[in-house]
C-alpha cells in the first residue's frame, strides 16, 4: 500500500526513537539519527500498544499537526520533514471497552485529548460475539497453518485439502477406539523411566529441526469446534478468562508441537485431544464456584450487582435453575437496600451486561457463563 513504511511497538518505543536522537560520530562529531516518523517520511508509521507509550506519546503532537519534526539538542537546531501517515493501534483503559463510559473515560490515561483530535478517523474496534465471525475468522486462521499457500479454503470453499502422505496419517489413526485422556496414559508411566536429559534434549533438538507437521482435516475441524464452543461460552458476567483468537492459534501451535513430539508430518485428532486436555487441566480455577469479595468503594448499586452474579453464576454452575424471582432477588441483595439501588442493579444486568433477562411477572432468567 506504501512504497515506504515503519513499524514500531509502543511498549518499546521512546521520544527519541520516534523523532530523532543525537549521537557522536567516528569522528567524535555530534550527528542526527533519525527516528520512525523522520524514516516514514511520505510514507505510513504503524505504532502498535499505543496504550503502552504513556508521557511519550506527546512527541507526536508536533508531527500529526506541522508534518515536521523540531530538533534542538546538543548545539543543533533544526526541522526535519515528518510527512507521515500515523496509524495506531491502542486499548482501552479497562482493557476492554465500557458501554456504560464515554469515549474520554474509556480513554482517560491512554490517549489525550489534544492527541486525539490530530486523528482523522478514530475507529472502535469491539468483540460481539457473531457465531457467523468467529466461524470466518477461525476458518481463516486455520486455513493460513495448512500446507500449500493456497490449497484449502476451508470447509465451505470450493477446493479441498490434499491429505498429507504419512505413515501415522491414516483412517486408523484418526479414529482409534477407546482413546483414554492424557492424565490416565501419564499416570501409568513408571517414575524410572524418565529419558536420560542428555537423550532426551538431543531428541528435542532433532523434532524442532527435521520435523514440520501440518494439520489433517480431522484436527483442523477439532480445532475450530472446540473455539467456536468456548467462544460462545464467553460472557463477560461468567468470570472465565476472555476468550480471543490467540486461544485458536495457542491450539494450532500446541497441536503441532504434540505431532512433533512423535517425528510426525501431519497433526492427527488425537494430538488435538490431547491439547485440549493440558488446556483443560490447567484451567481448573476457571470452574471454581465464584466466591470473590466485594470490593469496597463501589456505588451501592454495582455492589448489589457484583452480589447478584455471583449467587447467580454459584448456582447455575452446581446445576440449579436459571430462573429467579423477584422476591429472591431482593432477599440476596440483602437487608436495607434501596428500591432506587436495586432497580438500578436490575437494569446494569439486563441492559448493559446482558446477563439478566427479564420474562414479566416478576421473573427473571440469568443467561451468563453459557
């Protein structure tokens, strides 16, 4: 798109960096080194964890509304061209974006408002949770780990993968009955048997350098299965880990890592099962009946609303009903509560988190942590 341009991370980024530095020459000379928005000059500068540069985001001010850059450092004073295009990428203040905030609060500490209105176009760029999208993107991501730049387009594409020629690549191994859980296999392995270290890092050294697995056709549809399930299973009111597409590509390149471990070409469905299990396993506390304290110096309202989920959430996750009560409601708000309070949390439940629908005649059902 550009004949010229510069990326540069905000979380290792400085005011020299992104305009110009002094530095002594061969000759003990001071002399200007240029930084990324001198070197993107008639070309575009991509500053990815804008949120991450804080005080030095300032050194852009001058640039975005002069296209110039004004040097005075060490005896040297002068105006370099900065003709460049900024593109930034930077997240909210919360880490992800409160409908119940303005675009300042959402903002406050990350960007200032000077800094702001020098943008041409601000976008918002949220996760709603379409089952169409994530279907897409994870057919996208997956299609780029297959073998061939262009020989699959996915299960809905017009071409179809040409299946990897392997010894272990086969219907057999694909479908193998009775298959037991990787804890089960790993219990069984005596204590003594452990590899030699010396044996074992040489066999590490020889999967990562000679073996190049890629996806079969079962694991890749294993893969996207299990995200498209945890994807709608994420809610914001369900206190689990969000889920993003770094989960679908943590699945790909654990899955190609287990193929690896036994020298194979192809990542079978078995490896897929055994990732999901290590995934599983290590997200335990995840399942845990939230029980977390309320924090103090909250609205009461937010406090109700923090005691609501949880009692919701608690029961729903031991297999209890989703309905509640009206008059259930206000006893686990407890005693003392305000009409205005409690209307209140009711309507932060309902319109801003939607995990409370609300049925009529005094029911209501709890939709979070599906």
């Amino acid at each position: 798109l550009s004949h010229r341009g510069v990326y540069v991370s905000g979380n290792s980024s400085s005011v020299a960096g992104l305009t110009a530095s002094v530095v002594r020459d061969p000759s003990g000379e001071f002399a200007l080194e240029a930084g990324a928005l001198i070197l993107a000059d008639q070309g575009i500068c991509c500053i990815d964890e804008f949120d991450k540069m804080g005080a030095d985001q300032q050194a852009l001010l001058e640039a975005m509304e002069q296209q110039t850059v004004s040097i005075a450092k060490a005896g040297i004073v002068c105006t370099l061209p900065a003709q460049t295009t900024v593109v930034t990428a930077a997240n909210p203040s919360k880490g992800s974006w409160d409908t119940t905030l303005t675009l300042v609060q959402n903002l406050k500490g990350i960007m200032s408002e000077a800094l702001l209105s020098r943008f041409d176009v601000v976008y918002l760029m949220r996760d709603e949770g379409n089952a169409h999208e994530d279907a897409a993107l994870s057919r996208h991501i997956v299609r780029r780990r297959m073998q061939g730049a262009g020989a699959v387009l996915g299960d809905e594409g017009s071409a179809a993968a040409a299946p990897v020629r392997d010894w272990a690549h086969t219907a057999d191994a694909e479908g193998r009955p009775g298959r037991r859980s990787l804890r089960e296999r790993c219990s069984e392995v005596p204590a003594g048997a452990a590899l030699p270290q010396e044996l074992l890092t040489t066999y590490i050294r020889y999967a990562k350098q000679f073996a190049h697995p890629c996806l079969g056709k079962a694991a890749r549809n294993r893969i996207r299965e299990f995200y498209l399930k945890r994807k709608a299973n994420d809610h914001k009111a369900a206190s689990q880990i969000p889920v993003t597409p770094r989960l679908l590509e943590a699945l790909i390149r654990l899955s190609e890592a287990r193929a690896r471990a036994e020298l194979r070409r192809a990542v079978l469905l078995s490896d897929v099962e055994d990732v999901i299990d290590i995934l599983e396993a290590g997200a335990d506390f995840e399942e845990q009946l939230p029980d977390e304290p309320i924090r103090k110096g909250k609205t009461k309202a937010n406090t109700i609303v923090d005691r609501l989920r949880q009692h919701m959430e608690r029961r729903v996750r031991c297999g209890g009903s989703r309905e509640f009560r009206d008059r259930e409601l206000r006893e686990l708000a407890g005693p003392g509560v305000r009409e205005e309070d409690f209307d209140k949390a009711i309507r932060r439940l309902n319109e801003q988190e939607n995990a409370l629908l609300i049925k009529g005649s005094g029911t209501y059902e709890y939709v979070g942590g599906r």
